[in-house]
C-alpha cells in the first residue's frame, strides 16, 4: 500500500497530535498519547503520528495513490484548522 510522510515544524506538536486524535476517535479506532497516535480510518487508510518538541512528524497510508493523495488532505485541513495561530508547512514524501 502507497504510503507518504511529511514532517511539520511546529512547537505544538504534541497539542495537535492529541486534538486530531481525540476528533477522530469518536468515528475511528485510535490509540495515542503526548508523543505517539495510530489512527485506523476506514478503508485501509492508517495515519500515525509523532510528536516531538519542535515537530510533528506524520506517516499515511492508503489503499491506492488517489486515496492517498485525498487523505493527505484532509489530514492536512483538519490539523491546520486546530493551528489556525500559525502556519503549517506540509511536505509529503514517498
């Protein structure tokens, strides 16, 4: 299965790592704490994530490239929605 990473400057790593954990955890099995998150979407669509002091690092995987490049996104939309004090760069790579 295709899978992308992408590693996100940002000192509130950890805060978002748990906020997008906590949103999606009322739909989807997820398991995390402060550093660590497994995310198991439907689909065959996986994210994991962690968090260090100074950056989020993040890992998705998909079934085929076009679902994984609209994971991407919405990945990318929801954690930039709970940073909206700052700006996040994404840069995926295979």
């Amino acid at each position: 299965m295709p899978t992308t990473r992408a590693s996100v400057s940002t000192e509130h790593a950890s805060r978002y790592l748990q906020q997008l954990s906590k949103h999606w955890s009322h739909k989807f099995p997820v398991s995390f704490d402060a550093t660590q998150a497994r995310i198991e979407l439907t689909d065959q669509r996986v994210l994991l994530m962690t968090a260090d002091a100074d950056r989020l690092d993040v890992t998705a995987t998909a079934p085929d490239e076009a679902s994984l490049a609209r994971f991407q996104i919405v990945i990318e939309e929801h954690i930039r929605r709970f940073a909206f004090k700052e700006t996040l760069e994404f840069v995926w790579k295979a």
